[in-house]
C-alpha cells in the first residue's frame, strides 16, 4: 500500500494478519489516524509513515520482524509503538515526539533503535523485556529517558537531556558508551559525557559549539556504520563527518549529524580534457591543491593513494597531467584536495563518510 490515508476515528487503521508469517506487509507514504494506526501480528516493513493523534499506539506489534524508517508519530494521548515479547523491531531514522502522556516505545519484544528522536513525551523508551539495543539517538524532555524494569539494554552514541524522572533507570553507566547522560552522570564511563549539547533553537541538531560534535570512537573503528543520520534538513547526510577539521571524521553524539562545511572547501568541477592526460577543476584565488593517485581497487574511506603534487605543474595550479598510464587492466583513481596554508581541505565523501584526512587514515 502505498500514498493512502488510514483514518480511523476510532478503532485500528490497518490490522495485519498474512498466511505467509514471515514475508512482511509493505505500507509505505501513508498518513494514519485512529486508536491504532498499526496493529501487526506478523511481519512489516513500514516506511515514510506519518502517525498522527492516535490515542492507544502507533505501532502496536504483537508478533512478527518489524522493520520501521523515515516515519513520524506525534501527537495524541497514546504510546507511540508497543512490542510484544517475541516480537522484534528495528526503527530507525525516525521521530516520536509530543505525546501527552505515552511513552515512545515500551518494549518487550528485541528491539534495535538506530537514529531515532524522541522527545516531549511521557517517556521516552519503556523496557519491560527482552532487549533494547539504542544507538546513535537523541531523547530529550520526556518524563524519563530509558527506564528498564527488565530485559536487557545497551546503549551507544545516544545523546539523553532534560528528562525530568532521569535519563536512565535500571541501566547502569558500564552499558552505555559515547553517549552523553547526567542523570545518572555517566562522565568519565566509555567515553560519556555529561553536557549542555547546546541544540539549535527550535530543533535537536545540534549548534556549531556543542561538545556532542565529534565525540566518538576512531571512525576506522565504526566503518562507516550507520550510513546516514536521522534526516531533516539533508536527506541522505553521510552519518561519519569531520566537524572540527582533524581530518577525522568522528561520528557526533545523538542522532544528527552536523553537516559543517569547513575552509577550503571541497573542489568542485572537475573534468578530464580530450588528451584523457589533463585532470581540471574549478580554481579559487589563494589555494594550493594536492593530488592523490592510487589503484582504483583500493580507494577505501581511510585508503585515498599517494599523494602525487608533481602532477599539478606550477603555473596551472587548477589541473593536473598525468602521463603515466595503469597496467593493463587497472585504473587510476584521482582525488583533489584546496589547502590556503592552514590546513588542507576535505577529501570529499565516500560511502557513508567524509573520507578520513589524517595521518593516521592514510593507509596506502
Ligand atoms: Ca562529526
Ligand atoms: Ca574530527
């Protein structure tokens, strides 16, 4: 199903029962109203849902894998998304917020929660069994952020504010890691912090002084995983970008992404001339640039080739020349950094990351 409206006013806007238990139901770009917008007992695969005014829960899903993304539930006096023991979800790039008083998730079933807000609502995450697995999400200004009665939890690179009943209950600071909690205060424990992540007015991202930027483990370490943030201005922001210009692309702490564009910036508008030798891009007065060159097979986010500033001749510092051509079967790769004298640019974006710039990057 795809671009309806459910609207229930009261009552259950789709109830999924299938024969085939394990295939999942597809519902995708639909705007749903009712006491329930989902019930499921078997399998789903929900996208671009928009979940509005429910008043028992979004999502209720008693049996089945559930995978769940790009989809919001607001508003309304129930719970945003119940999951019954042996019942399994994984949500992720998602919004839950203003719920008078439901919790956003109350989980007894496995859940993974990856890029995820929930805020302004009568609790964040419920964990009244099996398993929580939270990663790279901002819960902030609910009644509470996580609290388990029982199951198991672990939670990383999440960023918990200004829940009045505590950012976590039942969960002690050795299962959290890069995450930023204070009550309890989990500074000093795997890499937590406890700040003011300093949001931007109106909005979770967070501002260009948060501490919360660039508090991560080695990106090496995360291998570009997850590959995108929780979008709202930015559809498809890689999730590993490099904020403070260390040539590191450290993952930020919630489930945004700052998207900083840092001086010089990347080149632009490069194009090979009909010699097939002559590289060109668009030059801006007062840099210089770099060159990299490499097997193409090995162009990795922490692989970018050697650095070859031979190739760009002094005069012409907008192109490079190069006439020494691959092996039989092989090809080169080209990358192209501006440096104005402080620091050297970006090496532009691979798949799900800034590619890493640093010495401790460059594995040739
Ligand atoms: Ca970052
Ligand atoms: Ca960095």
């Amino acid at each position: 199903m795809d671009g309806n409206l459910g609207a229930a006013a009261t009552g259950i806007a789709f109830d999924l029962r299938s024969s085939f238990a394990t295939t999942p139901i597809q519902i995708s770009n639909v705007t749903l109203y009712g006491d329930v917008g989902v019930h499921a007992l078997v399998a789903s695969d929900l996208r671009d849902l928009n979940v509005a005014d429910v008043t028992a829960a979004g999502l209720d899903l008693d049996g089945g894998a559930h995978f769940v993304t790009l989809s919001r539930i607001a508003g309304g006096s129930g719970d945003g998304v119940e999951l019954a023991a042996g019942a399994s979800l994984h949500l992720t790039r998602s919004k839950i917020e203003h719920l008078a008083a439901g919790r956003g998730v109350v989980v007894s079933g496995d859940a993974v929660l990856e890029n995820v807000l929930i805020a302004d609502t009568g609790g964040a995450v419920d964990v009244q069994g099996g398993t929580l697995t939270l990663r790279h999400s901002t819960f902030a200004d609910s009644a509470f952020g996580v609290a388990r009665a029982a199951g198991t939890v672990s939670v990383a690179h999440t960023l918990f504010w200004n829940n009045a009943g505590g950012d976590l209950t039942g969960v002690g600071c050795s299962a959290v890691s890069w995450s930023n909690a204070c009550s309890p205060d989990c500074s000093g424990v795997n890499g937590n912090l406890c700040v003011d992540p300093q949001f931007e007015t109106g909005s979770y991202e967070l501002r260009a002084n948060s501490p919360a930027l660039d508090h991560g483990p080695d990106p090496i370490a995360m291998a570009g995983h997850p590959c995108y943030d929780l979008p709202d201005a930015l559809p498809n922001g890689p999730r590993l970008r490099d904020h403070d210009g260390d040539g590191l692309p450290h993952v930020d702490i919630g489930a945004y992404e700052r998207d900083t564009i840092l001086s010089p910036p990347e080149v632009q508008d490069l194009v090979w001339d009909e010699d097939r030798e002559t590289l060109r891009w668009s030059e801006q007065p007062g840099l210089l640039y770099h060159a990299y060159r490499g097997d193409v097979t090995a162009l990795a986010f922490d692989s970018f080739g050697v650095r070859h500033d031979e190739l760009i001749p002094g005069p012409v510092p907008n192109s490079l020349r190069d006439t020494d051509p691959p092996a039989a079967g092989a090809a080169w790769f080209y990358l192209v950094t501006a440096d104005d004298g402080v620091r050297e640019g970006t090496l532009g974006n691979a798949t799900c990351t800034e590619r890493c710039n640093a010495a401790a990057c460059h594995q040739p």
